[in-house]
C-alpha cells in the first residue's frame, strides 16, 4: 500500500469514528438535564490535572448545572472519579470536540484548549468560537497551565491547588505491592525529550540516596537497579503510589502534577520548553514553594547538576 493511500485509509477510518461518537454523544447530551456545561480538555494528563480546579470553580457558579468533561479514552479516569463532574464523554478528537461545539446542545461551553494547536489526527488547526489573547506559542507569559487555559477559556486567572480522586480499587491495588514503609518516587521521563535530565545524572543520585529506596514511575523505566512500576499502573494508581512517597523527584511531567494534587513534597526539574525560557506549570504548594523546590536551568533541564537536586531532596526529607 502506498503512503498516498494509506494517508487516505487512516484519514476516512478516523472521520468515521469521529462521525460515530459524535452522533453517540449528540445522543448522550440530548438526554442530559440543563442547564448543561461543556468542559473540553481532550489531553495530556499534566494539563487534565492542573485544569481540574475549573470543574469546582464551574460547580460553585452553577450547582444545579449538568457538566460535562470531554476527554480522549486514555484519561477518563480522571474525570470519571471526579465528583463535581457529571459525566464523563469520550472525544477522539480536537475535530470532534469543534462539531459538539457547533450542535448547540451546551448551555455554556468551556475550550480549555489553548489557540495554535493542531488535531494531531485530522492534521487541522484548532478553530474556536472566541477570540483569545493566550495562545500555543504565549500561555505561559499568561500564567501556570490552570491560569493560562482558565483566560484562554473566558474564565477568570483561576489559581486553586488541584486535586484527584484515588478510588478505593486502586489504594487495594498499590496494598498490593508491598512497598516499603519509606521511599522516593522518581520519574525520569517526560514525554517531550527536551524536558527529561540524563540517565546518569539519574543514575548517580540513586547512588547518592543509598538510605532510601527509589521506586520507579511514569512513561519508560530509566533505572536498572530499582523498583520499575513503569507501564504498570493506571493514572490514578500512579497517583496513590506517589502520595505514599516521602518525596518526588521527577521533570515536568504528569507525575509532578499528580504529585502536587496529592500534596507530597516534591523537587521538579525544569529547564527551556517550547522556546519558553523561565515557566511555572504549577498552581497550589508547587506553585508557591510550600511543598515544593523546582531546580530551573538557564538551558534545558539536562544541564542541572546532580548536586543540586541531591541537596533539594535531602532538605525535603530532612
């Protein structure tokens, strides 16, 4: 099959199912009481998180409304156990999100996706029904993730700690795994290569904290000689895990999201991203340093020394 071909296959399998769940949850949204709120935030993980302030903010402003969060399948979770949350809709796509837009079926419709994106399946640009000053290539001049996508929405600079929702199923699961009375959880990899530190920069602080265990999570394991719980839980198993934790360690990523909802103290590394010099993704404790030290470089994260995360995380567990 020839790449012009295969371009056409995967493009009309995706405008299929995008047209089919549309028209599910035009069906879903029909039966839903009014009136009816629309939050939109398909992905990633870190951003879901740091945004679930805007589901409490819309529940104090309209506690009779029906809200609704559209999410792609892979973190459902999240906003299937959040209780200030109505239901939860499956979108595919940032294409599908724009037609639920356009059904007229919400009372009041919420994009918290930030202008400048594209549909990374249909390969079009993202089209909003409002004009706004924050956008892809400005958001974090505007504020952390919450703020910044709380503006772009018409919302006021939103600047609550998030929180997740840990059901009883996963705290069963992690009793599970017997981890031990005391440890460090580590996250060594962002899906973005230039937020991730060095292997062994990850290596020799192992080495370094030899009096307490590291455990292993996120996207890919790092290091060999650890407890590796990579690709092995649920988001919100990762998140009960992380709470047990004496301290987190990790890049900017959705594990140090998690870690700030669940209020254990952290050392973030953070360096240049997306030609953004100095951010602060984070709201809550990150975010004002009460439960957090974030280590910036001049450069991407890959420049900070060993040293320096060493001392953060013994001044943390101290």
């Amino acid at each position: 099959m020839n790449d012009d071909l295969l371009r056409f296959y995967r493009q009309t399998r995706h405008g299929t199912r995008v047209w089919w769940s549309f028209h599910h949850n035009v069906r879903r949204l029909r039966k839903a009481r009014h009136p009816l709120v629309g939050i939109m935030l398909l992905e990633a993980m870190s951003d879901i998180v740091a945004c679930e302030p805007v589901a409490r903010y819309l529940r104090r402003e309209m506690p009779d409304a029906c809200i609704v969060w559209g999410v792609k399948a892979a973190y459902r979770e999240l906003i299937d156990t959040n209780p200030h949350v109505d239901m939860t809709l499956i979108v595919h796509c940032l294409s599908e999100r724009l037609l639920l837009e356009r059904a007229e079926l919400f009372d009041r419709f919420v994009d918290l996706h930030v202008p400048g994106r594209y549909c990374a399946l249909c390969r079009r640009p993202l089209m909003r029904s409002a004009e706004s000053a924050v956008r892809l290539d400005n958001y974090f001049e505007h504020g952390t993730l919450l703020t910044s996508f709380a503006r772009s929405a018409g919302l006021p600079p939103l600047d609550e700690a998030p929180r997740v929702y840990i059901p009883a199923a996963a705290v069963a699961r992690v009793d599970a795994l017997h981890l031990p009375s005391r440890f460090v959880a580590v996250n060594c990899a962002s899906s973005s290569a230039e937020k991730n530190w060095l292997v062994e920069k990850w290596q020799a602080l192992s080495k370094a904290m030899p009096e307490v265990p590291f455990v292993e999570v996120g996207l890919r394991p790092q290091l060999p000689d650890v407890l590796n719980l990579c690709g092995r839980l649920s988001i919100l198993e990762t998140a009960e895990v992380i709470r047990r934790a004496a301290l987190f360690i990790g890049v900017d990523s959705g594990p140090a999201h998690l870690a700030n909802a669940v209020g254990v103290p952290g050392v973030v590394l953070i360096g240049r991203h997306l030609g953004f010099e100095r951010y602060q993704p984070f709201s809550g404790a990150y975010g004002n340093g009460e439960r957090a030290e974030l280590i910036y470089s001049d450069g991407t994260a890959a420049a900070i020394p060993v040293e320096t995360v060493l001392q953060a995380a013994h001044r943390l567990l101290s």
